[in-house]
DNA sequence: TATGAATGAGATTTCATTCAT
DNA sequence: AATGAATGAAATCTCATTCAT
C-alpha cells in the first residue's frame, strides 16, 4: 500500500508536548472513550471524536495516525490501571472479613471499568486473536487473572482448575459489568456489588454466602 | 428497513424458494455466521459474505436488503434455539444428580453458543437498547434470565437477588464461552463444562462443588 | 498503516476479466499516460484520470489499488516493447547503410516514446533509486543500453568505453524526445531523426556525418 | 502568486536581513536542494524541508510565500551561473585542443549540474510551457543553446541543422549528468568527461574522437 | 436465478497555510 | 525572529447498493 515515506505530523506519541498540546491530546483520548461507548469501536468515525473533542479534523491526524493508534494508548492507559488493580488483590479468606476484603476490591473493579469499559469492550468486536489488538487485550485479563489464579489456590476449597476458575470469575465480573453500564439491565452499583461480591466468594473461596442485611 | 419482525420481508422469503435457492440462501448465512465470527459484525462486509459462500455480489441482494437483515434471519434461528433451551431448564438440586443435570443441560448450551457465538456476541457491539436489533438481543437473555430466576428462586439457598444472580451467571456463561471459542484460552470443552457446572452449582444452588473425580 | 486485511476489489491484475472490464481497464490505462503526460506523474489526481477515462471514481479502485500501481502497469507494457526494440538492434556499418539502419531503428524507438513518453518521464520524478518503480525504470534503460554496448564494441573505431558512450546516446535519444515532445523545441519529426542518426553515427560508430541531401 | 520575478517579493526579500535571518534563509535554500534532490519538485513537502533545515513549520512562511517561491529563488541562483558559463564557451576546433578546451568547460557545467541538479530536474515535472517555471526553465537552456549554436555554426565540418545539434548536445549532457547523480550508473567523474567530451567533440565538430591514452 | 461491472455517498488522510505566543 | 499548534480544503479510498446482461 506504500504511504509515502516521511510523515507529515508525526503522531504525538514521540515529540514532547507542551501544556497545549497535552490538553488536546487528553481531549482528543477522552472524546474517544466517550465516542467508543456510544458506538461502539467499528461504528465511530474519527470525525465523531473529533466533534466531540471540539478540535479540528487535522490536528487529529497530528497526534494519532488513525483511530486505532487512539484506541492503543487508551489501551495502555487501562493496562496500567489493571495491572496496579491485579497486585492489590488481597488474600481472601472463608469469612465475612474475606468477604468485605473482596467485596471492596471489585468497587475498584467497577471504577475502573466505568472509566474505561468502552475500551474494554472493544476488544470483543475485533478480529479475534489475531491482531496486536488482541494480543494486548488478551494480555490485560491474563496477567489479572494470573493473580486471582494465585488466591484461589491458596484459599479455595474445592478442587478446581485454578486457572479456568478464575477465568470463568473474570468473566463473569468483565461480562455483568457491561450489562450493568450499558443499562441493559437496571440494577443499583451497590446490589452489582454485592452480588458479584456474593457469587465470588462463594463460588470460588467457600464463602458463605454473606450478603449484608 | 423497519420491516414487521415477524414477516421479515427480505426479497427471498416473500417468494417460494426453489431448492436451489434454497441452498444459496443457506450458502450465505452460513457464510454470514464465519464471517461474523471472524471480523465481527461491524467490520465484516457484504463482500467477504458473498467471496465466502462463493457467491456473486449481485446475488446476495436478492435473498436479503442488506446486512442487517441477513443478521436478522440469523437471530431469529439462534432466538429459537434459546427459548427452547430455557423451556428445558431443569429444577437443580443440591447434591449430585443436581450438578449432573445442570451439567447437561450447559452442554447443551455450550452446543448452540459454539454454532451461533457470533451471532450472541454481534449483539454487544451494536449501539445498545436502540436497535430492533438491541431489543431482540435483550429478549433472547431476558427469556432465558426468566426462567433461571424462577429456579433460583426455588432451589436457591442464599439470599441473594434472584434477577440479578441469574444475570451474573448468565453473564458468566456467555463470557466464558467466548473466551474458550476465541482461543483466548486454551481450554477443553469437558473442563470448561465441569467449572462452568461447577462454579454455578456451588456460587447459586448451594452445591458443595462436586466435580467428577 | 494497518489497512484492514480483506480487499474489496481485488485490483483486476488478478481476476479474469470479461471483454467489458478489459474495455474498462484500458481506457484507464490510456487516460493514465495522457493525464501523466498533461500533469506529470505527481501533480495527476486520480480523479482526472477517471474524468478522462469517463469512469466512475469507484471503479478506479476495481483495478487499481492506487495511482501507482497503474503507473507499474504501464511500466510493464513500455518495457516490453522496449526489450523488444532492443533485441533488434542491428549491427551499425561505418557507411550509408549503416546511417539507414540506425534511422530506421531510431523510428521505432520515437514511436513507442511518442506512446509511453509521460511514463518513461515520470520515472525522473521519483525519488530516485529508492523504490521499485526507480529499479524497474533503471531496468529499462539499462536491457537497453545492455544491447547498444554490445553494437558498439564490434562496430566502434573509437576507443571509447563502451559503456559510457551507450549510455550517453541513450541519454540523448531520450531528452531529445523529450524536447522536441514538449514542443520545447519546434521540429519535424524528419528533421528530429536525421540528426539523432547522423549525430549517433559519428559520435559513436564513426560515420562520416551523412545526411539526406 | 504572479509576482515580478525581478523583485520576487518575498516576505524576506523585501525586508533587511540580519546576519541570522541569512543564516536561515540559507538553510532554507540548501534545504530545498536536497529535498528536491531527494523526492523531486512535486512530491517535496513544505514539510520535508523546514524538517531537514532543522527550522519550525512556521518560519518557512516568513521567507517564502510558499514553495514555488523558494524554488524560484534557486532558479535565479542557477540562471545566473548558467548564463555566465554559457558567455565563456570557447571557440572548438578539430584537433587535440578543441577537446581540451571542450572538455574543461564540461567540467565547470557538471560542476553547477551537481550543485544545482535537483533544481534543473525540477522543470522537466512541470506542466510544460505553461507556467512563469517553465517559462524561466527554458531560457536557461535556450540561451544556453544559442551559445552553441554559435559555435557549432563557426566550427562544424558537417551540414547538421546547428540549432538541432545544440539541443541534442546539451540533451545528452543534462542526461548524462543526471543518470551519474542519480547514481543510476557507476561511472567515476572524470570518465564521464571523457565521454561526453569526446563524444560531442566527434559528433559535432568533427572531432577525431581523442581520448587521453 | 445468477453474475460481473459500475456507481456514488461518505469516510479517511494529507498538507499548505495561518495563528497565537 | 522563531515556534508549536491548529486549521480546512482537497485528495484518496472504501464499500453498500444498483445495473445490464
């Protein structure tokens, strides 16, 4: 396809920004998450984010070569926050200390999904396994997972595959969360919290099914 | 477009079709099920369906108006796997033949999420609650929501919100599956099904995670 | 930069093309050489070659991923007749026959340059020896000059490198062209042979200057 | 656009420059020889030049209005030099010193044609004849040419066309010269005067092809 | 019933030029 | 005198849909 060779802006990402120039790449990020969630990764136009972003069609095209480049730093942007999430998961135990324990990592679970769920989300729409896309996609809910993997062997009870157990709990948080914010359900942060908090400790620590009240 | 559902109007289904056409119809929603399942809704195109069934482009418009409506005839299949799917759920118990019977009755969810994944999943990355699209999707969970909660409702000994568990487990469900039939994580079907049979039974039904072995 | 995978038109170079798209294919190709020869390669839009073609802009892109890859289509065709004209070179007598032979030679070459002139030209606009289209332009030229050596070395009474002397007349021949082409100059195209022929026979196989009359 | 070309009124020209603005101005002109070397008139960006220069985006603009006008100032640079190169050819006669004298007065052309290659070549791109570009273009080598002919018409034993031969002589030396720039062909520089000397010696004052050794 | 070819609206991308500091 | 950022017009390219055979 042969792009003629020097690039024009050379996307952002390389060259030191000044405070300006910070300020619109934020507002070009942020007008991104919001266009994503709205339609979705495919069905966004660049000239939605920009729009959006109140900036001009070219000055996107000096801080990203395209829409993908934007989704890939927002990416790195959620892997960061996801990894700092993984280390902190605590040590559960059977009891409601245990309980509480779990109950108030995922609040951050959730927050963090707030934040950035459009992204998270768009993995899901594109091709599967195959692009650097996937692969970082794949990589965020691993290396999260790799951690769950580590509790549940230290403090479950039963005797399941740790690794798809865990999988099957990252699911069920990843897929419950969407449901949640994209209003396909209504249902209240905290009873999310509570039942995703429940099943969990249940399902995977031997927990007693505590709910409060 | 905003065809009546029921009579979905695409050019082929108003006229008798022959078996050759027939065949060519069958031919192209195969090929839209791959083709969803490799690019995902947005991104695929009419003209990877058409190369797919090795049909010619011209053809396809006499059998649907568009893409939307060729995914629409495809929902309507899925839609009537699942229902009757969720007609079938059996009241779960706690002991084993509890965890055997749920066991089964995944398979066979497994079974049709294997053929029809694509299709469940194209839902997630339309704009959601919009569509008649949307609506249908939520249907077909809802349905099938509907009558996990009345068997949680019954078997259930926790407390927990009878909707909002059946959603999480469903959640799980759907979640899981993708994860293992994106080759996100490798994993066999029989394990998948007993963590999935597993996880449930013991997160929803008061099992006491039996697993065979 | 990451175009999606999957083409829509397959540039035609590939399938196999009906009487009407061959149609179509070489009024392209025609309107390429005569927008390349108004514009020069870079300044030619793709759009007024499909204006000049009377094509629709879409149907470009049916044959042709982009403007250059009419240009190495064309390319193509020039060096084919081009080897060609070099394999009949014939052996350049010091005497009036020889003078004859190497004009009636000459004839052919001005007319395929009067045909692919704007391509053979555009090379020069390129960046040079960097691309394909530098190396296949080299090619050209050089199967060509490759045979006029060999001429020279058995007819040649100067002891001029062989090399070098082929190549400067080569690069007469096609400036020359040139001129006279872009009505820099104004000649005959009689006027223009005799004196290519008679400066290329005493320049480099030692005539004696005759012209006609 | 359609400015004087005796007072180009470029914003910098008009005005009184520092030693620093010189400086700049020089870069810029320096600059656009290379990239023009590099990428040819046409596809040279803005852009590519201010970035070789090493000077911002914004700066260009308070020199030249825009690019034709930096390109025009080379043009006077080049004319100038030509035009004083053209006033000193000498008198040709047959013998060995004819070829001397040729052959030195070769090596001062080549020697502007490495500096100034780029910006000869640049003309050839252009919509022919139409523009002031072109206009100037052709005065350089039509005066160039007149010299010649002088010569040619004082000197030559044969009956050419002297205006003809003019052209076809400085046709092959531009080629030539661009071929060896261009590194399309190998040829070390005093070869390449060799040839070129020894060629038009023979081919146009009826030289006895001397070539040194 | 089927096909290859053509269309054109709309999206993306480039880049000369202007602006604010 | 210099700069980084922004702009928008014009070009490229894509692809759902229609057409003629």
């Amino acid at each position: 396809m042969a792009r003629s060779i020097g690039q024009l802006g050379t996307p952002a990402q390389g060259r030191e920004l000044r405070a300006r120039g910070r300020r619109t790449m934020r507002k070009l990020l942020d007008a991104g998450v919001e266009t994503f969630a709205k339609r979705g990764y495919h069905a966004a136009r660049v000239d939605d984010i920009v729009k959006r972003a109140k900036i001009s069609h070219g000055t996107f095209y000096l801080y990203f070569a395209n829409k993908e480049e934007l989704f890939l730093t927002l990416t790195q942007e959620v892997a960061d926050e996801m990894v700092g999430l993984a280390d902190d998961f605590p040590a559960i135990e059977v009891g409601p200390k245990g309980y509480l324990e779990l109950r108030s990592w995922l609040t951050r679970l959730v927050e963090v999904y707030e934040r950035y769920g459009p992204v998270l989300r768009a993995w899901t729409e594109t091709e599967i396994g195959a692009s650097e896309f996937g692969r970082l996609g794949t990589d965020v809910w691993t290396e999260f997972s790799r951690v769950l993997i580590e509790q549940i062997r230290r403090s479950s009870t039963n005797d399941l595959d740790p690794q798809i157990a865990a999988l099957a709990v990252v699911a069920m948080i990843e897929r419950f969360n969407y449901y949640v914010l994209a209003r396909q359900v209504d249902v209240s942060r905290d009873d999310m919290l509570d039942t995703l908090a429940s099943v969990t400790h249940a399902g995977l620590f031997g927990g007693a099914n505590e709910t409060p009240g």
